[in-house]
C-alpha cells in the first residue's frame, strides 16, 4: 500500500481488498497436527492477509462513518431550509 493513501478510504481500495481474498489459500480445519500457518504466523501470505483485513475493517468503518455523517448532514439541511 501507498503510505500517502493510507488516510484516504475509498469504496474502491474496499472492493479490490474484498476481492482479493479469493485468491487467499483455503484455512484448513483445526485438526491436530497444527497446519503450519499457525506455528508460523510470521509468514509473509498470512501477515499480508492479517494487514489486508485490518484495512478492510478501517476502510468500512470510514466509509460508513462518513457516509451516516453525510446523511445527519443533509437532513439537518434540509430542516434548516
């Protein structure tokens, strides 16, 4: 990611995020032997999975937030006029 948008939240960067879990490789079960993603979180796929939902979830509650204040904005707006 570009450190000059990581302030910056935008439906499209949401999408694309979203979409790239597809291509993620399938969490196997819990059944022991431990699959080795566990033992190994420090993995390089499974950090950049960690990192991508942690933006994933910043980016919806941005978005979501400035789109409720956009709505409370409008409507007190419209009781203005």
């Amino acid at each position: 990611m570009d450190e000059n948008k990581l302030d910056i939240a935008t439906r499209e960067e949401l999408d694309q995020l979203i979409a790239d879990r597809e291509k993620d490789p399938p969490i196997p079960e819990y059944n022991y032997p431990k699959p080795s993603w566990i033992e190994d979180s420090g993995d390089t796929d499974r950090a950049w999975m960690r990192m991508r939902e942690r933006r994933i979830n910043h980016l919806e509650k941005r978005l979501d937030n400035a789109s409720r204040t956009m709505r409370h904005d409008f409507e007190n707006q419209q009781e203005i006029e």
